[in-house]
C-alpha cells in the first residue's frame, strides 16, 4: 500500500490558512477590548504622573555682578512615590543646570536664600540669624505620591549656573524636569523678585 503524502507547499499553505483564520477572528473582536486595553495603558501611565505649579525664577539684571539663578516649584506627586532626578533650559539661557539644596554650614536645611552663591552669610528672614548657608547638588528630590513637595528658597531648588543673558521680571524660561517614574515633564518659569 502506498502512502500519498503532500507536497510541502500544499501542507505549509495549509497552515497558513488556518493561522490568518485564527488572527482574523482576534482581530474582530468588539469594541470593547480595544478601549480596556487603552484603559489599562492609561492608567499605568497616570499612577507615574505629576502635577507642577507656582514655576519662578529669580531675575538676574547685571551679568557682571552675578551669573547664577535658582528655579523653585511646587510639585504634587501621583499615584506612585517618584523623584525629580534632573532639569534642563535652552543653553542660551544656562550653560548648566543642577538639582541643590540649601544647608546650613553645620548641615541643617533650613534658612531663607537671599542669595544663589555657594556659601552665603547673613540670612534674612526665615534664615538662621546670620549663620553661614552653603549649597549642594543632589542626585534626587523625592516626590512621595499624592504629596506636596515646595522648591522654594533655603531648600530645594533648580540651580542655573553660568546664565548666559539678563533675566528680569516678567520674562519667561522653558524647563524640562526629569522624573524616574514620569520621565520628562515640560514647563514654564516666570521669572519674579523672591
């Protein structure tokens, strides 16, 4: 007795039918489907997200008596704990941006900046009656979710180093922070007298 076999062509087109049948009826499922998938997408991106508000600068109107300016906001954390890891500005604005806090030189943070030099005496109110402040770059500035984290003078802070033009009140400064979980959030700094 013989055995008739198919030609491979025949038995791989055989296959073949039967895999676009199966993806076919997949692909028809209801509307349904579709939107849950865009739901559980949207989610996982709204658990990373942040809110920032209350973006200023301080001015800088004599490039010859000082260079560097600090960013402050208020950052509300989402649904996951996060951290602001980085920022950045046109260079045309600064050639170097950095995350600080402000400390006392005995390594508290407390105190009011009236200034964004490194090491700063004679603190005005709110600040620690004339000690000495210093600066510092941080790796991170941690946004646990759902609270309120302030950038504000004497403690965190977005440090501009090496501003490039005068930066009077009123004019405006593009900023992208940079988040672990949220990744890059764009936003804009008014720049205002403390």
């Amino acid at each position: 007795m013989r055995t008739r076999r198919l030609p491979f062509g025949r038995a791989a087109l055989g296959i073949a039918v039967v895999a676009l049948a199966s993806t076919g009826l997949i692909a028809c499922g209801d509307d349904t489907d579709d939107a849950a998938s865009d739901d559980t997408t949207t989610t996982e991106a709204t658990a990373a997200e942040v809110t920032i508000s209350d973006v200023w600068a301080r001015p800088v109107e004599d490039l010859t008596a000082k260079d560097t300016s600090a960013i402050y906001m208020v950052i509300k954390g989402g649904d996951e704990d996060d951290a602001l890891v980085g920022a950045s500005v046109p260079a045309d604005v600064a050639t170097t941006v950095e995350v600080h806090e402000t400390m006392s030189a005995d390594g508290d943070m407390s105190g009011d900046m009236e200034s964004s030099t490194t090491t700063m005496g004679g603190m005005g109110e709110g600040g620690s009656g004339g000690g000495m402040m210093k600066m510092q770059p941080v790796d991170s500035v941690p946004v646990p979710a759902g609270e309120t984290v302030e950038l504000k003078p004497g403690g965190f802070h977005v440090m501009l180093l090496d501003v490039q033009k005068e930066l009077v009140p009123g004019d405006t400064i593009g900023v992208t922070l940079s988040f672990e979980l949220a990744g890059e959030v764009t936003v804009t700094a008014e720049v205002r007298e403390p």
